[in-house]
C-alpha cells in the first residue's frame, strides 16, 4: 500500500457568526498500522491527526447570513472552501473524504426554517457539485450546541497534549487537563473529575466520553460540560450596559412618561475620556468613560447571577452545579477571550496570576484613553481595533469575575496554595490558542471521534462517541463518531472461523457415514447457503445508536428529539432549563464579532431542573429575557 492509499482525510467546517473556516486532516490508516507495526506504544494509542496550518481557510460573512437567500449558502460560501480543500486531498481520496459542517452561535438564532433551508442547499451543492462523501445530511451538517462544542474543544486540548496516548485500561488515573473557552456570546468548561468520588456523586450531570486506540482498546472517559449562554464576553458587555441604563430611577418606576430621560451614561469600565454610543430600545445613549477600576468590578459582579439557587452544590453561576473542581489535580487551560486579552493587552498569555494579572487590568482601566491611543499607535496592543480597546477594560474584569467568583479559581499570588502531592507542577489555570505550534481548536475534537469511530479493531458491542449526561437537554442519546456501524475485524474472523468450524464439522460426519449421497450433498448444500444468509445478515443489522446519528432512528424518538415544536431545545445552555420552549422560540440575539488579532502562536506551556418545580424557578437571566433587546449594537 502507498503512501497515497494509507492515508486518510477528513474535513470540518466551523460555521460561526463571522464567518465559517474550513480545516483539513490527515491520519494514517488504521488498519495499516495495526498489520505493519509492532509499536506498542503506538498501538495504544489513538490516531495521530496531522494538521498543517496552511490547510485552514476562512471566508466571512456567517452561514447564518444567507438566510434570506438560502439557495446561495453553498455556491457563495461553502463551495469556496470546499474548492480550497480541493487542491489539499488527493483527487483520489476525495470520494472516502468525509465533510462535517458544524455550525455554531450564528446558526442557533435563526428560525427552524431558515436553518433548515440554508442545511438543504448545502447538502444538495455537496452531493451533486464535489467528490466528498456525504452519506447522510444529518449526521454532518448539524447545528451543534454548546455542551457538544465544549465536549469537543476538551478532546481536542488534550488530544494535542498527548493524553489519549500510551493509554492502559486497567489504569484508573489519567490525567487531563480541564477546558475552559470564552467566546463573545457564551462561556464554556469542561473537565474530567479527577476524584472518582465526584464523579460517582454527580454521576447524572457527566457525560461518557468513548475513544478507540488503534489497537481496538476502548477509552473511557467521565466528563462535566456546561455551557452559559448570554456570558461571553460580548453579551456580557451588552447586559452590563443594559444593567447601567435600567438602575436610573427614572427606568425602574411605575411611571413611563419619564424613561429615557435621562441618555447620558458614566461608565466606569471605559477609560476615563474615552466617549461611545449604545442603542437600546430605539434609544441612542452616550457613554462616558471614568476609568474606575473598583467600580468597575463591583459592578460586574452581579452579572454572574451569583444568587441563583441550585437544586445541588457546589454551585457555580446562574444557577448551574458541577462536581467539585480540585485545582491542585483538575489543572485549566483557557482558550479564546482568556488567551486574546491576556496577549493582546498586557503579554501574559500562558501561565496564570492573579496577583500579577489584576495588576495589570488595574493600571489599564485606570489610564486615560489619550494614553491608550498613543500605546496602540505604538504598537503596545497587538493592533487590535478601537472599539474592541474601549471594552478591554470590562473584558479584563469580567474574566477575573468568571474565573474566581463564577468558577472558584484560587487567587495565585493571595490565597493560600497548597504545593501538589502528586508531583503535578502544572498551573491551576493558563491561557493558549495553540499547542506546540497546532492551533487550539475544538473541529480536531470532531476529527478526532470520526477517526476512532473508523478503527475496525476491537470487540463488538463498543462504540466511539459521546453519551451525554442524564440531566442534558441530549440525554439517552448517543452520538456515535462515525457515520455507519465499523464491522470490527475481531467479530469478523469470529464470524468467518464459526462458519468454517460448522463446515468442517458436517463434511467430517458425513465421511463417518460413508460416502454421501447425492441427497447428502444436497443437505451439505443447504445448510451451507443457511450459514452463509445468517452471517450475511449479521453483518448488516445497523446499530440503533448509529440510525440515531444518521437521522433514521425509530420514529417515536425521532420525533420527540426533533419535533419542530420544541424548537431551539438542543440549543438551550443548562442555565436556561427553566426556560418554556416557547420563551425561546424566536429569540434573536446578534452577536458581536471576536475577531481579534492575536500573536501567532502561544507559547508551549507545560438547570436546572428543579425536579417537582420548574414552573415556579427560573433563572434571573437568559437570552430570552432580552429578545426585545435584539436591535441594540455598539457604536464608536
């Protein structure tokens, strides 16, 4: 076999609200390596997918921008990627090349139709406009949620850390690093408890997370997930301006003729003499800048809705609980905000402070915008944009907020931290948006599950994929990592070595009674071509798991899982259980653009349901809650 014909392609698509970019990976076939190597340490470990960062490529606006000319979504989006990754993959390899478009933020705020029309162009481009495999639309052009897209984000952290290499089964201690992401409209964590008492106790809000080793090995893995929508950095600027505007008297009392009277705003997380607009329910605010750094953080605080109970402990924010985060074993890595203001502002990207980093935000907030302009022009920035440097100061903030009164991270630097035990010399928290030079992106998660999903070693009865938690809005099902059932090799030469074992056995009685008769062999014939249909169709029984992916599953479940009355349901976060279907229904809410001009590379670091109440708790906030807000946007 040549180099050619041994390697294997897969391509995924990040549909976000900016824009969409696609990336192309390559591993060795499986079954290759499992016949010519005896690397032990190989075999027990999962493929290695080789990424170049040249074989990434990004076209703007978002998918979700077509939505009024949906027809056009493929030819003047998708096609241009797909074109791209044409001159990548051989022209050979592109039929067995499979496409998963996974769209994101964007995507979630249209309507069911628009959604549906924008994934039905794209399927009828793919299918008969390019050589990619594409089996099935729903299992590879899907809207994906937040848990999943955290769920990914953390295989993909430690995928590139190595941790799902040299893997042993019988080990119960292997370590992970935790996964954080702050985006502009939502906040992701991820973590695999590393106390399997935590993971016992909570054993109904963590997902099973399955992985195959190249030599058929199963990979078990506990994971926590949650996803807050509404408390990314963007949304969670636009709350605290709205917060600002609705603490005036004049907005909270019982008489209406005087709202909005009064249009200018002082908002102590803009630097003092900085000026900015906000528009709000059709009215146009100023906001001035005093520079205020404690202000400024008190006034955050109340964002995080620290006062929302909790139907378990230990709760974090809105109303959400997680097993209990042991920062000395479960070591965080943050991607996206949590690496571009550390970087972009104030060069600290990598391992964590507090002392050192607050610091910082503390002498930023507190200089005049004059000066900030003047660095910026000097190149003390990174280049990043004016309107994006008028809301550092809040961002800085507000990853502090999150960080240690959303998530508990202790205070390096002020609280009392205890040295490891266990020889773990890692910090308990650092930033990054690459690996050694890869880039930190949650799509090699989604690679990464096909790839294993496709190793034909090991035992039948397991599947690759993500078996959500029982609290999730996912629950009970299984979203298997390929895209039909792999015949696994072992239950093949199972299958084949029986069928010999049962013709052996007959043409050996048979000499015992002399020889046959031509109704003998006629017998013999029979019972082989019953074999033969048995084994055939063993071999064809689909796996209810895998229909479940392909969209063919029974239809009763199918139904309750997509039934467009409940609409928006699998994009709702955990801290929006309480939340009606209908209370989201049409929600929109725009989400302002992340992007934001980092260095090229890190460094190499070492709801809620209320079971019995629901109707009577619901989260003081959600997207829902500020639907009316939809036309509100910044201005310079």
């Amino acid at each position: 076999m040549g180099e050619v014909e041994r390697n294997c392609y897969g391509v995924v698509i990040d549909a976000g609200s900016s824009g969409s970019r696609i990336y192309v990976y390559k591993w060795e076939d499986p079954t290759f390596l499992l016949q010519h190597t005896d690397d032990q340490q190989l075999l027990h470990s999962v493929p290695k997918i080789f990424q170049n960062k040249d074989w990434t490529y990004k076209v703007t606006p978002g998918l979700s921008s077509f939505k009024s000319r949906p027809k056009k979504a493929f030819s003047k989006h998708i096609k241009l990627l797909l074109e791209f990754a044409s001159e990548i993959i051989p022209e050979e390899k592109l039929h067995s090349t499979p496409v998963f478009i996974q769209a994101t933020a964007g995507m979630r705020l249209l309507r069911k139709k628009e959604r549906d029309d924008i994934i039905k162009s794209l399927c009828h481009g793919i299918k008969h406009s390019t050589a990619f495999l594409l089996e099935n639309c729903e299992s590879q052009i899907q809207v994906i949620d937040g848990e999943i897209e955290g769920l990914y984000g953390w295989l993909s952290l430690n995928y590139l850390y190595g941790h799902f290499n040299s893997y042993e089964v019988s080990r119960q201690d292997h370590f992970t690093f935790g996964f954080m992401d702050m985006g502009g409209a939502s906040t992701q964590i991820a973590f695999a408890p590393s106390d399997q008492a935590e993971v016992s106790k909570h054993s109904d809000d963590i997902a099973s997370l399955s992985l195959r080793s190249i030599n058929g090995d199963i990979q078990e893995w506990n994971v926590f997930v949650s996803t807050w929508l509404g408390f990314g950095a963007n949304e969670a600027r636009r709350r605290y301006l709205v917060q600002l505007i609705n603490s005036l008297p004049e907005n909270s009392n019982n008489y209406h003729g005087d709202d909005y009277s009064r249009t200018e705003i002082t908002d102590p997380c803009v630097p003092n003499g900085c000026k900015t607009k906000f528009k709000y329910d059709g009215q146009e605010f100023k906001i001035y800048g005093s520079g205020n750094y404690e202000q400024c953080s008190k006034s955050i605080y109340p964002l995080l809705l620290k006062n929302m109970p909790c139907r378990d402990k230990p709760c974090l924010f809105n109303g959400v609980h997680a097993p209990q985060i042991d920062y000395y074993r479960d070591k965080f890595i943050g991607t996206s905000e949590y690496w571009y203001t550390a970087n972009d502002l104030f060069k600290l990207g990598g391992n964590y402070n507090f002392e050192e980093f607050s610091s910082h935000v503390k002498e930023f907030c507190r200089m005049d915008w004059e000066t900030i302009k003047s660095n910026s022009e000097d190149g003390l920035y990174n280049s990043i944009s004016v309107d994006l440097l008028i809301d550092s100061c809040f961002k800085a903030n507000w990853i502090l907020n999150v960080l240690h009164e959303g998530f508990n991270l202790p205070r390096v630097g002020i609280d009392n931290i205890e040295s490891p035990k266990d020889g773990n010399t890692h910090p308990l928290f650092q930033s990054a948006d690459s690996v050694q030079e890869n880039e930190l992106s949650w799509t090699l998660g989604k690679i990464l599950l096909y790839a294993c999903g496709s190793i034909k070693a090991g035992i039948a009865g397991t599947t690759v994929g993500v078996k959500p938690s029982e609290n999730s809005l996912l629950a009970h099902n299984f979203l298997p990592g390929s895209l039909r059932e792999v015949r696994r090799d072992k239950d093949l030469s199972a299958g084949i070595f029986g069928f010999v074992i049962i013709l052996l056995a007959i043409m050996i009685w048979l000499k015992s009674r002399g020889k046959p008769s031509k109704h003998g062999w006629y017998k013999v014939v029979n019972v082989m071509k019953m074999k033969l249909r048995k084994f055939r169709h063993l071999a064809s029984v689909p796996d209810p798991q895998s229909e479940l992916e392909l969209g063919s599953f029974d239809s009763n479940v199918t139904n309750e899982i997509f039934d467009e009355n409940k609409e928006g349901c699998k994009y709702r976060s955990k801290s929006m259980f309480n939340l009606p279907a209908e209370a989201i229904k049409d929600t929109k809410y725009p989400i302002r653009s992340m992007k934001t001009p980092s260095s090229p590379s890190s460094p190499i670091i070492s709801t809620l349901p209320f079971p019995n109440n629901s109707k009577l708790v619901r989260p003081a906030f959600s997207l829902a809650d500020f639907s009316k807000f939809k036309d509100a946007k910044f201005n310079d």
